[in-house]
C-alpha cells in the first residue's frame, strides 16, 4: 500500500510527485483508518531545497492531490 501526493510548495511555487511507500515508513494506513503523513521523514522541495513537513498541517496546506493504491 502507498500513496502519491502532488504537492505545491508555499515558498517557490513549484509542483512535484512525492510517492510514499508503506514499506519506507512515510505514510501509516489501515483498514477503517485514516492516513496520516509521518512527520519524521523530510519531504523537501527538488527546487529550494525546503522541508515541507516539519508539522502535518504545514504539508496538508501544501498537498494538491493524493492517490492510494
């Protein structure tokens, strides 16, 4: 199980994929579950190099799009 975000980033404006894996510890899912973005694995812009999830609502203002499989 993973997932796909398409997240904006608030400082330069740039758009990116960024795929979370289960397997890698990013992103915790369960059946009746809500997913929730783990918060101490960096996601940073490939452009200004900024973290995006220092906090989970910080990244939620950030994600355009998110994808599940």
């Amino acid at each position: 199980m993973g997932a796909s975000y398409k997240i904006k980033c608030k400082h330069c404006g740039t758009e990116f994929l960024h795929i979370a894996d289960d397997d890698f510890g990013v992103i915790r899912a369960c059946v009746g579950c809500e997913c929730s973005i783990e918060t101490e694995a960096p996601i940073f812009c490939p452009s200004c190099r900024t973290r995006l999830n220092r906090t989970q609502e910080e990244l939620e203002g950030q994600i355009e799009t998110i994808m599940t499989w």
